[in-house]
C-alpha cells in the first residue's frame, strides 16, 4: 500500500497500517470537535483557498470554503448534546471513495475526523489531477500540525485487493462505501464487526429544472448566471459527480418554453467559448454514440449538437429521462406543464434538483409531494456540486458519532 498521508514510506501489510493509527495519540485521544483537528483543518483550508490553487483547480474552492472555521463551527453546533447525554466518535472509519469525483474523500473523511475519529481513507489509484494536490496540500499542512493528526489519519492508494479491504473491513466501526451500485454491494460482500456499520452512496442521478416564467422574467445578466452555475454543476468531474444534472426540464408554456430554450443554449455556448472549454475527441465520441443509442431505443425524437460541447435531445416523453451518464455536456430535455407533473417520475435513486425561477413555497410543495421518495436536495444553480454535511439524506456528523447517556 502507497501512502499518501502523512507522507512516508510505503505500508507492507494492513496489520502494520492498523498499528500505525491503533496508539494513544499524544495529548490524548480524539475528541468531537478535537481543536487538534479543527485547527489543522482550517491551515488545509487555507491552502486549498490560495490564488493559484484556486485558478487551476477551481473546484476546490468549494471544499476550502466548506473547512473554514465558521463553517466547521456550525457543523460542530449540530453535535451538542442536552445534559446527561455525550457524544464520542465512533472508531475507526475505513473510507471507499469513487475514483471520479477527485476530492469527495476529504468531505467525507474531514467531516468523520471532527467527530473524533480515527480514519484509514483509501485512494484509487486511478485518482489524479485535483486528488494529487489534495493530497500535497494535506501534506504541507501537516508540517505544523499537531502530532495527533498523522497519529489517526491515513490514507493509502492500493490496487484493487479484496483481501485488504476485507482486512480494514473487519477492523473498522463505520464503514463508507461510495460508488456505483456494483462497488457497494461488491464491497458489501465483506464482513464487518457485529457492531460495525455500513454508510453508502451508491448510484444517483439528478436533474435541473427551470421555470419558463422564471427565465422570461429574468434579466441578462441573471440567464448568464443561470447559465455559469450550469456549467459549474454540469462541466466540473464531466457530469459523472452523482449530483450533476443528467437532465434538463423546463416547467411551464410549451410554446415560451421552446424560445427560452433557444436562448439558454446560446448563454451556454457563450459559457463555453469564455471557459476556453476543451472537449476531448474521446468525449465528443462518447456523447454521440449515447445520443443516438438514446434515439435508437425511442427515447428521442430530436438531437441537436453546438459543436462537441453541448448535445440535447428532445425527449419522446418526459418519464424516458435516462439516468445513466451519457458523456459529458448531453442534455436530455423535456417540457412539464407543472412542478407536480415531476412527482410520477421521480425514483428512490434521484438525489439532486438544481432550480431556477422558482420560489421557497413552490420547491417546498414540490417536496412535501414527493415525500421522501427521492430527490434529497433541492439547490439553486451552481449549487449542484456544493457538498454540505447533509448528503443523501444522511445527516453525516452524527453518523459518524455514538451517543452516551449518563444518569446519576
């Protein structure tokens, strides 16, 4: 096993892993909201937050913002506890992130260390781009850390071994699996502790909705900032993160909408064009063979290409939305007469609705009628990718801890 953090010479076995983190870390052991931690945290936010760091990977900032200290403090208010009942971290976690979305590990991994945690973290190898200067900037941060921090953290890259993974699997409290329905449940095949537990994020697939009305009444400058939080939540991670939109509905007119939509594709190619985005001839492929597949089954009654960024298909019907990724910066579209119409479609496995032009009672209604049976968050745009404590319907810092109650 490589290590990736601390930084060091590489691990021979899970036993020699397990050792290095299973000690009395100096001043004691984690505590929730350990100081320790928190401090750390907020010297990696700092790095991640830098010009240059944010110029050349900008979705990083997102998750420099999420670790400043105002931010872990509200998290933090969240885990206080009435008198008699204490709260303690549950362990050792043991982390699968995906290999597409490059910087979900440290969400989830920060957020189980301020809960008091130990965490072996395991990195895919196939991880690269904005996972390496995650990793370099945790690194450079850990020089001035306190010795607790690499005591009971770590994170490792191996190739696909089961037996590894069955041996941290064995060993851990908490176990959090992300990945594609497969990887859960291949991974899921590996016993844990009688008292140990899994959290997991298999696949999702979310949606963006627009309201006709909404956009007509917009002003300029709001349809070009609709159409840059589109980008951000649909061109960052390639439209393969679990909350990029795989579809676009707009609700309302059908006539107006058919306008409006004209007008949004080329707020979007002028997106485009400011980004310098590039679009790698493999990607160009991949979106025109999953165009006309989509075509080829029915599901189509129209494609559309600006060029290799932008593919849109007309949708036979609104309840043929695919769910699968079909390449990145391919739009499915449909019309809904109304946000209710949206209800029938909706699957367990939808988690995302990126809105515009909607208002707090309208999205409100809408959730009140689906009723927990999917869709777990409703965002502005440009919000899609922005990860919060809440994810998925799990309210993360208190899964990643265990309550004691105390009666004297």
């Amino acid at each position: 096993m490589k290590r990736r953090f601390p930084a060091g010479s590489d691990v021979s076995s899970v036993d020699e892993l397990l050792a290095s983190i299973s000690g009395e870390p100096t001043d004691g052991r984690l505590k929730v909201g350990d100081e320790r931690i928190v401090d750390f945290l907020v010297k990696f936010a700092r790095k991640l937050l830098a010009p240059q760091m944010a110029r050349r990977y900008p979705e990083l900032a997102s998750l420099g913002f999420f670790l400043r200290r105002g931010e872990i403090n509200k998290v933090l208010r969240q885990l206080e506890t009435p008198q008699g009942v204490l709260r303690f971290g549950r362990g050792l976690v043991f982390h699968i992130p995906p290999a597409n979305v490059d910087t979900i590990f440290v969400y989830s991994w920060a957020l189980s260390a301020l809960a008091g945690n130990s965490n072996v973290v395991r990195i895919s190898p196939r991880s690269a781009g904005a996972a390496e200067a995650v990793v370099e900037a945790l690194n450079d941060a850990l020089k001035d850390a306190h010795p607790a921090v690499a005591q009971t953290q770590v994170m490792v890259t191996y190739d696909r071994d089961d037996k590894v993974t069955a041996a941290l699997s064995a060993a851990c409290d908490l176990r959090v699996i992300w990945g594609g329905d497969r990887a859960v449940n291949e991974v899921r095949k590996m016993p844990l502790a009688p008292h140990a537990r899994d959290v997991t994020f298999p696949d999702r697939a979310s949606f963006a909705l627009i309201s006709v009305d909404g956009w007509v009444s917009a002003t300029p400058e709001q349809k070009r900032d609709v159409a840059v939080g589109f980008y951000n939540d649909s061109y960052w991670f390639d439209q393969a993160a679990c909350s990029s939109p795989r579809a676009l509905f707009w609700v309302g007119d059908e006539v107006a909408g058919q306008q409006a939509r004209t007008e949004f594709r080329a707020e979007l190619t002028a997106v485009l064009e400011s980004k310098n985005h590039v679009v790698e001839p493999a990607m160009a492929v991949q979106k025109r063979v999953s165009a006309y597949g989509v075509a080829a089954d029915g599901h189509a009654k129209s494609i559309s290409f600006d060029g290799n960024a932008v593919a849109t298909l007309e949708l036979t019907a609104a309840a043929d939305v695919p769910r699968e990724w079909l390449g990145a910066g391919t739009f499915p579209f449909a019309t809904l007469p109304t946000l209710s119409a949206l209800v029938p479609m909706v699957q367990r496995k939808d988690q995302t609705l990126s809105v515009f032009g909607f208002s707090q009672e309208e999205l409100e209604a809408l959730a009140h009628e689906l009723a927990g049976r999917g869709i777990d968050r409703i965002v502005p745009f440009g919000n899609a990718l922005t990860f919060s404590d809440h994810w998925d319907g799990f309210n993360l810092p208190a899964e990643f801890t265990r309550l004691v109650t105390v009666q004297s």
